[in-house]
C-alpha cells in the first residue's frame, strides 16, 4: 500500500501565472494533515486538483494508488470532500440532500435510509430532516455538508476551512467526529485559517506561500529546523502560528493604526 496522497510537480496556471508551483507532497494513509497558507497560497486550488474539480496544468497526482489524471472515477469513489462555499442544493431538504449524495455513489436506498439517520442524529440534525436547506443556519449547513461526505465511506475526506462560522458547541462536535474517522483509518487533508485547530488536531503540516511549499513536517520538526536555521533555542516553544508567520514572509506587527484613533 503507497501513500494515501502523492503529488508530483503539481502544478496548476492561470493566464501564464502559477497559481500552485511545482508541488511536491505526501500524506500517509490514516493521517491527519494540516495544509496551511495565507489567503491566494494556492490552498484551495490544490484541494479543487486532488478531487478532480479543477485540471491539472502539469505533474501528476495519485489519490489511494490510483493516478488522479487516469483513474479520475475511482478517485472520486474513494474521496470526500466540504468546499468551502458548501456547494449544496438548497431547494432540497437535508434527507432527500443526503439521499440524493448517496444515490449518486450507487449505494442501496436501504443503506442510505440507514446512514442518513445515523449522520443526521450525530450532527444533531435528525428534527431538521425535513427542512430545505436554504432555512439552515451557516453551522448546520456545514454539518449537513460533512455528513454528503461522509455517506459512501470515504478513505480519504478533504475538509476546506470546515471550522469558518461555527459556533464552539458544533466546533467541537465536528472535532471529535474527525478525530473518530481518523482513529478509524481515513486520511484527512484539512486546511484552515484557525490555527489553534490545526496544531490540536493534525500530526503534520505543510505550509505553501505563493503557490511553493515552503514547510513540511511535524510540530516538532519544524520546531527543530528553526532552531538549526537560528540557533535560538527559544524555537523550541514557538507555536505553530509563530511557525507559520516565519514561513510565509509576514511583515512584522507594527504600532500603525486608523488616524482618527490617534
């Protein structure tokens, strides 16, 4: 069994313009893996590669051992994905959303009764089953959107700032839905802006500014290559924010301030 994700030189342009340049990654199977860049990195593009949503420009990637570019279909079996924009029906009511997900993968319609019940009672969404989802709140929407994810069983979930807009009741739930998954053999690609989640949650990150990686390994391997870059010991506590800020070229924090405020 190979890696779960495996890119080579991915590389994705638009108009002439590297909106991702040449990466180079892996992820493990099972793994909990943090990609984090600041906004226009090239986070999201990546993600809309990896599922087949977006072409790739050149390189390859292999999803589970099968070739993204040739065996887009089995990929697309195998994976489950929460843009961020959701991208749900909202004229449809959550059962027949979810339904509607699990037919398109070919599953049974007993199975799919029995696994929207299941993921509806874990979202706490079951007295919501029959309301169109253009009446769902931002956070029942993103649980209505995992729980599309997750109906086929997927081996591999791509989660694109999943955490924007929650409230910390259903932050929790989630997290403690994907610390299950991951207990239970799924890899997870996630990226997020809050960084807290991120160091909480993933066992490595990978950190890509302009399109490039730039940073790639655990808490405390970056930690340590810091400290052989500086040789300040101080690296050893450095948070994974303060890791990311060293990283991505961010200026440093200045007094200005709005001029009437003066």
């Amino acid at each position: 069994m190979g890696h779960a994700i495996e890119t080579q030189n991915l590389t994705r342009t638009f108009g002439g313009v590297a909106a991702v340049d040449r990466l180079c990654l892996t992820v493990e199977r099972g793994e909990f893996f943090g990609f984090l860049g600041p906004n226009g990195a090239g986070k999201s593009t990546t993600i809309h590669m990896l599922t087949g949503l977006l072409k790739i420009t050149s390189g390859s990637a292999r999803i589970l051992d099968f070739d993204l570019q040739q065996d887009p279909v089995e990929v697309k079996r195998r994976i489950g994905i929460v843009p961020e924009g959701l991208a749900l029906f909202d004229r449809l009511t959550a059962q027949e959303y979810l339904t509607y997900t699990g037919r398109m993968y070919g599953m049974e319609r007993s199975v799919i009764r029995s696994r929207c019940d299941e993921l509806l009672g874990l979202m706490d969404l079951q007295d919501q089953r029959k309301k169109l989802i253009v009446d769902f709140s931002h956070g029942m929407k993103k649980k209505l959107a995992l729980s599309a994810a997750l109906i086929h069983e997927p081996q591999v979930l791509f989660l694109d700032e999943p955490f924007e807009g929650l409230d910390a009741v259903a932050a929790r739930s989630i997290k403690d839905i994907l610390n299950s998954l991951t207990a239970h053999g799924v890899t997870i690609f996630l990226t997020s802006h809050i960084l807290e989640i991120v160091e909480k949650l993933c066992g490595s990150v990978a950190i890509i500014h302009k399109g490039r990686l730039v940073a790639r390994g655990t808490l405390d391997a970056l930690r340590e290559g810091i400290l052989l870059e500086t040789g300040d010991q101080e690296a050893k506590k450095m948070t994974l924010e303060e890791i990311f800020l060293s990283r991505v070229e961010a200026p440093e924090a200045s007094a200005k301030t709005l001029s009437w405020l003066e």
